[in-house]
C-alpha cells in the first residue's frame, strides 16, 4: 500500500506502517460478516441442491404419482396421509421428499 506523504522518506514510511494495520483491523472487521454469511448462503444453497428437498407443484405431484390434478387435490382434502403443502404466496407446493415418502407407504 503506498501512502503520500507531504515529509521526508522515512516519515513516509513512517505514516505508512502506522496507518496500514489500522486499515487491516478496519478491513478484516468488514470482511469477516461478508464471510459469514457467505457461507451461510453457501450452506442454503447445499439444501436447495437436494434434489428430494424440490419443491413440486401440483401437476409435478400428479406426474409423479401418475394421476390427475384434480385427483391430487382430493386426496389432499380427504387422505389424511397425503404430504401437505406448503403455502409461499399464493402458490401451493408440495415437497418432492414427502411425495417419495408417500409413495413407499
């Protein structure tokens, strides 16, 4: 790092090694949140990587269990041992895991 200075050579230097740890402690105290939660960014998208932790829709559902749409509805009104969804906004989804799960009952 080079830091101007308005004084002879060894004052630059001078300045220079007292303000470059100062700057180090500055940066290092920014730094180590970002690494923090870059890593926990890191860990979430691990978990979305899952492909048993997707997220379906219910013509996903009714693909994979081959039968229809409306049928998936139903039997999540009347079979109490249907995976239930989960509500993100207005839409409805059902997680891929709990489907498998439902399929080897």
């Amino acid at each position: 790092m080079q830091i101007e200075s308005y004084h002879k050579k060894g004052s630059k230097m001078n300045i220079q090694l007292q303000i470059e740890p100062e700057l180090k402690n500055i940066v290092e105290n920014a730094v180590k949140p970002l690494q923090n939660e870059i890593q926990n960014l890191k860990s979430l998208l691990q978990n979305f990587k899952n492909k048993d932790d997707e997220l379906l829709t219910d013509i996903e559902v009714s693909q994979i269990l081959k039968i229809g749409k409306s049928t998936v509805w139903d039997r999540h009104k009347k079979d109490p041992t249907f995976p239930k969804p989960k509500k993100i906004g207005a839409a409805t989804r059902w997680r891929k895991a709990e489907i498998i799960e439902y399929i080897h009952k």
